[in-house]
C-alpha cells in the first residue's frame, strides 16, 4: 500500500513569508504527526491531529500551525519565516493503539533565505 | 532540556561484529522506548520497541535493552551488516496507551559499518 505522501519534497522562501506543507497519511490511518529535523535539535514533535482534532502539540511557537481534513490529510503551516525555520519538515501517520509506531513520510525540505 | 540523550554522535563498527547504540533519558514518566532509523533523503523507520515492563525486546538481529533504574536504554545489532549503516534515533513516549502522543526522540548516533 501507498506510504505517507508529503508535498512539496523541496522549497524555497525567503524571511517573512509563509508556507504550507501538505501530507497524505497510510490509508486507514487516522492519526498524522508533525516534525520538524534540523541539526542542532534532531526531530522535535510539532503536533499531532485525530479526527481533525489537534491532540497534541509540541513547544512551537504560534507561528506553527495546522489542520486535519475529514479524509485525514494534513497541512501545517508557517507564517512570517525566520532563517531558523530552515528545515526538514517529517510528516507521520498511525494507526490508533499502535504505540507510538510511527510512518514517516519523506519530508519537505525547507529552505528560508 | 533533553529529555532523551544519545551521547555517541557517531559510532564506527566491523561488518560481522557487535554494534551497541546506547540512549539515555531523564523522564521517568517515559514507558515506551523505539529505535527507528534514518538513511539519507528518507523518513525514519520503525526498528524495534520496549515496554517499561519489559526489560528485553528481540527482532532478528536487533536486541532493545531497558535498564529503568539507570535510565538507560541499548541497542544492539548483531551481526553489524554494511546496510545497518544509517542514522539511529532513539525516541520515548509517555505512555503506551496508543496513538501518536508525541514522541521524544534523540539527537541521533550515525552508525558506519567497516567492510
């Protein structure tokens, strides 16, 4: 069956401007984690969406948002980027009862000039 | 504040012999321990996982061990084969009710294996 799907793979922006990040999970599952990877942190948990309910969130700052649609995709977005923001953004999906057993999709590398 | 530490950022073993990735944590609310691992241009993926309640965890070549008095957890991949060669993350959930309740993960340990 198809992976978890994230668009776009790459991107560019430049400081103040906002992006959209989009994922379509494991058909089936219902659950969808946000991760932001960068080099100095490693993987820190953004948030994570049920049901098209926030469930969970990370310590991000407002900036970082998302949402969850009735067919269980997923977007998160960033408004007015800052050069830290630079990053590899991972997308995961589960099932419910499955501990903590995450699908990571392959990411979206963003690049904040 | 790093509440689960991977103190090897990068580890160097021989094709055929033991690899022991260690992590380390400091939340005792932590009870679900998983490895995934991570080769370049690619999302991680599930290696194995431990219950608190366990003390041990095997899967073919991979061996989870959980010392909760020390807060310490090991993996170990025996016999170390040149596709191991990857980036490990060590991760903790807060409790192993189910669902994605946020996972923990360590910085990572970068595991060559030496033809």
């Amino acid at each position: 069956k198809a992976g978890v799907t994230q668009t776009p793979r790459y991107l560019i922006k430049t400081r103040g401007q906002q992006v959209t990040l989009s994922c379509s999970p494991i058909s089936g599952h219902r659950s969808v984690s946000w991760y932001q990877q960068t080099p100095g942190q490693g993987l820190q948990f953004l948030f994570e969406y049920f049901s098209e309910t926030q469930r969970n969130k990370g310590n991000f700052p407002g900036r970082f948002s998302g949402r969850q649609f009735s067919n269980s995709r997923s977007e998160m977005n960033v408004s007015t980027l800052e050069l830290g923001d630079s990053a590899l953004y991972l997308c995961a999906s589960n099932r419910e009862g499955d501990t903590g057993e995450l699908f990571f999709g392959e990411g979206s590398r963003l690049t904040v000039l | 504040d790093q509440q689960v530490k991977q103190n090897s950022p990068s580890l160097s073993v021989q094709e055929g012999r033991i690899s022991i990735l260690n992590c380390d944590y400091t939340n005792s609310m932590f009870d679900y321990f998983l490895w995934y691992k991570k080769y370049p241009a690619e999302g991680p993926t599930f290696l194995i996982s431990i219950s608190s309640i366990k003390d041990k965890n095997e899967d073919g070549r991979f061996t989870v061990f959980l010392n909760k008095s020390a807060k310490h957890l090991s993996l170990h991949i025996v016999p170390s084969q040149p596709g191991d060669s990857a980036v490990y993350f060590c991760a903790a959930s807060l409790y192993s009710g189910g669902g994605a309740d946020g996972l923990t993960f360590g910085k990572g340990t970068h595991l060559i294996i030496q033809p």
